[in-house]
C-alpha cells in the first residue's frame, strides 16, 4: 500500500476532505469508513492500494508521478515513481505498457477505494 502524509481541511458526519503536499491542485474529499472524531488541521496517513491507483492525464489527475521504474509483467505493468515531493508510489494497469523512466503521468484514485489512518495507525 502506498502512504502519503495528508491535513484534515474539513470534516463533517460523513467526510473528510482532505489536503497535501502531493496533491497540489484541490482539497480532496473522503468518505468516513467509520465514526471517527477528526479535527481541522489533523494529520493523517492516506493509504492507495496500487491498484486502486490509475494513470491520466497530468491536468486531470490527483497528482504526478515521475517515473522510474517500469515493471512490465505481461498482463499487469507495475509504475514506481516519485510524486512531486519526493514521496514513492506504485501503480498498476493492465497489460504490456509502452512508459519509459522519466515519464511524467497524472495520476487519481476513486475516493471509495482511499483509506485514511490516524496518528495511531487507526482506520478512519
């Protein structure tokens, strides 16, 4: 799973919207998977299964991944790379992939797939 350091933006009964440094364009908004009481300004851990993570265009992604290395295995092809900040990812898609080391791709997730964990390693 991949980690990313997060800051509760806002937060209501059902969700948490959420900001980082790898995801610089817009507050991100999550589904609470459980009753959990988080404030403004809490830092929390974002956790991305690989493949819950997909590639698109850099304008219309969550964020970028600088690639670097391509892990092609047939049916599936692995992306490690770093986001904007330095922070290391994997993704996955299907089948053979034509990337390169150095590619530049945006990347975005469906937030029903994203899992939110307190300072404590907690789900939230």
């Amino acid at each position: 799973m991949n980690f990313l350091k997060v800051r509760v933006e806002d937060t209501s009964a059902k969700t948490v919207v959420i900001s980082g440094p790898d995801f610089p364009r817009r507050p991100l908004s999550l589904e609470k998977t459980i009753s959990a009481d988080v404030t403004p300004g809490a830092e929390l851990t974002l956790g991305l299964r690989p493949e819950h993570v997909h590639v698109c265009e850099p304008a219309n992604g969550a964020s970028t991944l600088l690639i670097e290395v391509v892990e092609n295995l047939g049916d599936l092809t692995f992306l490690h790379g770093n986001t904007p900040v330095g922070n290391r990812i994997t993704l996955n898609v299907k089948g053979f992939q034509n990337y390169r080391h150095s590619d530049a791709v945006g990347f975005g997730f469906d937030a029903k797939n994203a899992h939110l964990f307190d300072a404590d390693g907690m789900a939230i």
